[in-house]
C-alpha cells in the first residue's frame, strides 16, 4: 500500500511539471570545474568564445566552428540541439531511414572537412569543441616538450587559423553546392522534350 502511494506521488509529481518548466542543468560539482555561458542550453564558455573575444577570429568563423560542432553531435551521438526560439517545421516528419539519412549527411559534411584541412585539423577541432578542452591543456597534450605558456600561445594560434580555414572551406562548399544547382536547373530545360 506504502509503495503504491509512492508510485502514485512520484507520477503525479512528475505530470505536473510541464516539461519546458523542467530544465536540464549542470550538477553544482559540474559548476565549479567550468565557466559557463548561455541559459538554454547551458554550454561551457569553450576556447572559440576565448578566441572570439580577444579578436582573433570573425564572428563567422565562430559560427562555422558552431555548425560543425552540430553537425558533429548530430552524427556521433544522434541528437539534436535548438535554440529556446527554435520553432518545429510542421511540414516535415521524419521516419526512422529519413532521420538516418539526414544523419549520414552530417557526417559526410564532418568527413569533407576532414579530407579538406587534414587528420591534424580534424583532431584539434575535436579537442577544442568536443572534448571543451582548454588551450593549456591542448598544448600540454600535443606540445608535451614545450613550456605550458608557450605551448598554450602556440596552439591557440593553431586553433585561430585552423577556425579561419573551416570558414573559408564552408564558404567553398556554399558556392559550389550554388553553383551545382544552377547548373543542374539549367540543364533541365534543355533535356525536356517538346510536348505535340
């Protein structure tokens, strides 16, 4: 009897706390190793926002780094993150192959960078959005024989141009993917037949 009005509490609590009143939020341990920014979701304050900051990079190479930091999530680990302004497209549903397929397309878009700016870059943007390592301990990982000052300066120059570099690779993606359209839509015409 005990455990039914326990049972009973529990469901009813939870039935009543709509589910955008209930956030998900860092533990305070989680709190205390980190700087965060944001209110929805919470994000750690990662070494893009540094560079971003002290001017090193353009808001739209901070932006590209975002994009293939979802993308990214979106193929590895199969989620999706919106914004609290997000709103739901009611036009497409997707199913269990189109969601894979559009997964696969996130990847294919993670794996063109990866062919484009190498195995070196492709390890650091790991390191600095995946895994929210800082600039020292990127340094001390991939410069173990230099002194952790100088080893920090040197990657965070590293991450600035590799950064630069994704944004103009993504730039080039855009343009050719543009340019492919025009060309396939002006094909079209031509290999329409007359009708009598």
């Amino acid at each position: 009897m005990t455990l039914r009005k326990n049972r009973a509490t529990a469901s009813s609590l939870r039935s009543a706390t709509p589910p955008s009143v209930m956030e998900v939020a860092p533990t305070p341990e989680r709190l205390t190793h980190s700087e965060f920014v944001g209110t929805h979701p919470m994000r750690v304050r990662r070494t893009v926002q540094a560079l971003l900051n002290a001017g090193d990079i353009t808001q739209s190479a901070a932006d590209a780094a975002e994009r293939w930091y979802q993308d990214y999530v979106f193929g590895y680990c199969d989620y999706k993150e919106f914004s609290q302004d997000h709103r739901p497209s009611t036009l497409t549903k997707h199913d269990a192959v189109s969601w894979q397929m559009v997964r696969g397309k996130a990847v294919a878009r993670i794996t063109s960078v990866r062919e484009a700016l190498g195995l070196c870059a492709h390890q650091r943007l790991r390191m600095m959005l995946v895994d929210e390592l800082s600039f020292r301990a990127m340094g001390a990982a991939l410069f173990p024989q230099l002194s952790a000052s100088s080893a920090q300066r040197k990657i965070a120059a590293q991450c600035a141009l590799l950064l630069e570099q994704l944004e103009a690779f993504e730039e080039n993606a855009r343009k050719a993917a543009k340019q492919a359209r025009m060309a396939r839509k002006a094909a079209a015409p031509a290999t329409t037949l007359p009708s009598p």
